[in-house]
C-alpha cells in the first residue's frame, strides 16, 4: 500500500481566493467548466510536508492513506472560514465527517485524472496563474503575497492549482464531451421561462440566492435505504420547522458539495437552478423552506434566502424573459446539466472505491468494497 505522505493543501484559503480562482478556471481553454471548480479548489491532497509515521490514519482510499493530522488541519481550516461566513459549526463528530468525505473525494478526483493520463504542464499552469492575477487586477508579486498571507507556499499554491486544473479536465473528459443541448431544449426552455412568474411577478432578470440540504440515496438504493433517507429528510424538515438553524444543518448532515458552506448555493436566475428546483423556488418567500424534492441524487431542502433584481418596471423588463439570447439559455443548460451529471459521476467514483473509515472514536471503523 502507496501511503500518502501529503499535508493537506489550500484548505478553503479564503473566501476572496475562491473567488478569485472561479473566474480563472471558467476562462482556460483547456475545457468547458461550470461551477464545481469552486467547492474543488479548496479539498484535496498537496505536495508539501511529510506525515509523522506515529500518525493515526483516519481513512484508507484505495492505495492512499488520509491521516489524523491531515483532517484536524482541514477542520481547522473549515472552521475559520464557516466563522467568516458565520456559518454556525456543526458538532465535532459531524464536522469530521463532512471534512473526511471531502478529502476522500479529492484524493479519488486525482488518481482518477492520473490513471487517465491527465497532465497540466508549466506552460498552461503559468499562463492560468497569470490570467489569474490579470482577471483580479492583481500582478504576480500581489497574487504571492495574498497567497502567503493566509500561510500557504506559492510553491503548493501552484501545485493546488495544477492539480484543479486536472480535475477540470476530467470534468471534461468524463462528462462535459458527453453534453449535447438541441435547439428543442432551447426552444423548451424559453417556453417554459416566458411562462413562468415569480413570487413578486418581475422579469426573467430576476436572481435568487438559493442554499440546499441534501440526503443522499445511494445508487441502486433498496427499498429500505430509500425509506431510511426520507425519515432522515423529514427529520431535518422538522428541525428546520422548529427553528433550527439551515446553514448549521446543512454543515451536519447534507452530502452537497456546499454543505461546508452551509449549502449555500449563491445567486442563479430561474435558468441557473436545478431543474427540479425551479418550480419550488419560484414558489417561496425570502425565508421560506421548500418541502422535500426527490432526484436521482437523493432528498433536497430548499431554502430561499433572498431575491433582487424583481422591481424592474420598464415594459421591456416585464418581456424580457421571452427575448434571452439562445447563446445564454444553451450555456445556462449546459451548466445545470454538467452539475447534475458530475454530482452522479462522482457518486460512482466513490461507490466504486475501496474506502476503509478508521476515524475513532467518532467513527467506527468500517469498509465498502
């Protein structure tokens, strides 16, 4: 057994680092990217740093190892950033969890790039570190000093970014070639968003800040595993009823890729969201829960956080649903159709690994095959 002997690298910087790096991946040319770059960037092995071999390991994924020291380094890292956001944390065991879930998929996202072949070499990653420091009105010598102010190398700075950069590529190869958008689902959409009105009956320009709770099914769910989900979901509904906190419910339990983030999605028009949850969200109040949405993924709580752009009164405003450009719709389902069919594929992935949790005494130590 290969054993990982990587500190862990470039764990949620800062807010404006990922905010920075969104921009630079959605630019390259090297693939077509929609949103996950962000939730990716901030998870994941990196090069520097060698693990004590009195260290615990907490989990076994496939030929790699993740270590004690590793997940507290994420955790704290994690726990920074949610009281930035003021995100309320979660309790330690779940905090673990989430972050460990996190770290196993990244290191899966990497060997599975490498086992394809997938390389970024210095040409390409110079030229993105570049456009990167371009796009944010930054020059080289500022970008390396935000970096290093938050106390990571520029040398594993580089290294983070190379390696998102291989993972987008397998986004690309894996699912993003496989994308076809006709102009009947052009043409469907445009219809379906002319018709639409949202809860203030304001134009298509109209943006929704949305965050989501997610209980996952697993691929090929039993009966009784479906079952056990729902009663999950319906337990979270009924906190959330109660007056519990979304964003630290979502830090706990959802297995979203934001769920760190208190399963913030950001801000989308009605063209942006998830197909299932259009009709939901267009149906709240700033504030307001959805009810369980079923999808191939498992159950969603929707939570409506806020809404602008609404108040438009010009007539061409109140149309303008009706003339959106079909370059923007094509791309905006090319984006939600990516999202969707990479969360699946990243399922797979991870249904498929060995993976051995020996996280104690949080955990109990267990295998899947």
């Amino acid at each position: 057994m290969a054993i990982n002997r990587s500190a862990i690298s470039l764990l949620l910087l800062m807010t404006r680092m990922n905010k920075l790096l969104f921009p630079l991946l959605l630019s390259l040319p090297l693939c077509t990217l929609p949103i996950a770059g962000q939730a990716q960037l901030v998870f994941g092995p990196g090069t520097e740093g060698t693990a004590s071999t009195l260290d615990t390991i907490v989990a076994v994924v496939n030929d790699d190892v993740i270590t004690h020291r590793e997940l507290n380094t994420a955790i704290a890292l994690v726990e920074r950033q949610m009281r930035q956001n003021k995100v309320q944390i979660p309790p330690r065991a779940d905090l673990e969890t989430q972050v460990l879930e996190r770290l196993i998929l990244s290191q899966l996202e990497l060997r599975t790039a490498e086992r394809n072949g997938i390389t970024v070499d210095d040409t390409t990653l110079n030229t993105a570190i570049d456009n990167l420091a371009r796009r944010n009105n930054m020059s080289l010598t500022q970008l390396r000093q935000t970096v290093e102010k938050d106390g990571i190398s520029f040398a594993k700075f580089r290294d983070d970014v190379r390696r998102e950069l291989m993972v987008a590529r397998l986004r690309q190869k894996a699912v993003d070639s496989q994308i076809q958008i006709s102009d009947q689902d052009v043409e469907s959409l445009q219809t379906q968003l002319a018709g639409q009105i949202n809860p203030a009956g304001s134009s298509g320009s109209t943006e929704y800040h949305i965050a989501q709770i997610l209980i996952a099914v697993p691929e090929g769910a039993s009966p009784e595993q479906i079952a056990t989900a729902k009663r999950q979901a319906e337990n979270v509904l009924a906190q959330l009823g109660q007056g519990g906190d979304f964003g630290r419910l979502a830090a706990s339990v959802s297995a979203g890729q934001q769920a760190l983030e208190g399963g913030d999605l950001g801000w989308r028009r009605v063209d942006q969201l998830p197909t299932l949850f259009a009709d939901a969200v267009l149906k709240l109040q700033p504030g307001q829960v959805s009810q369980l949405i079923r999808s191939p993924s498992g159950f969603h709580i929707v939570k409506l956080l806020d809404v602008r752009g609404s108040n438009d009164p010009r007539p061409e405003a109140q149309t303008a649903t009706a003339d959106i450009e079909r370059t923007r719709i094509r791309e905006a389902l090319f984006r939600r159709r990516s999202d969707e069919e990479w969360e699946q594929w990243l399922r797979r992935l991870r249904d498929e690994a060995y993976v051995e949790i020996r996280l104690q005494p949080a955990r109990s130590a267990t295998a899947t095959p």
